[in-house]
C-alpha cells in the first residue's frame, strides 16, 4: 500500500517537501517508507536566504520558522508544497 502512495505522489510531482514530528519507531518506518531519507535535499544556504527573505515580507513570522524554511525549499527547487495545514501557507 506504501509503495502505491508513493508511486501516485511522485507521478505527480517533481520534488515533495516534507517536515516531519514522527515520534515512534512506526511513524519513523511509515515516512521512511514513504520519503527516504536518502533522498532528501539538504536546507542550504539558498534556501535560508530565500526563507530569510519570505520571513521579512509577511505578517507576524515569529513563530512560523519551520513552515517558511519549508516554503523557501519548495521554492528554491520549484517544487509543489503538499500540507495538512493550508492555513500555514
């Protein structure tokens, strides 16, 4: 069933970006097996320029760091942003 996910997720999208909370040994396997580690691009420093640049333009950043690091890598690679909370973006 992951494999399905997965397969349906990258036919449609370039790149995925993804921040993660996982806690247990479960949740880490799942998004593992979802999103491999070894694929990953790293948050260099294009994207914490581009993310010190998002954060100055919007209303009340404080408190929002992850989600406009996340937004600067979608950015910085052109990627789709896929959330479960829209409202954050």
């Amino acid at each position: 069933m992951v494999e399905l996910w997965r397969k349906d997720i990258f036919q449609h999208a370039r790149l995925v970006c993804v921040a993660s909370w996982a806690t247990d040994a479960e949740q880490i396997d799942a998004q593992e097996a979802l999103f491999p580690s070894s694929e990953a691009i790293p948050f260099g420093s294009g994207e914490a320029l581009l993310a010190s640049d998002v954060y100055a333009k919007i209303k009340r950043p404080r408190g929002r760091e992850i989600d406009i690091a996340i937004a600067a890598c979608a950015i910085a690679h052109d990627a789709q942003l896929w959330t479960v909370n829209p409202a954050d973006f």
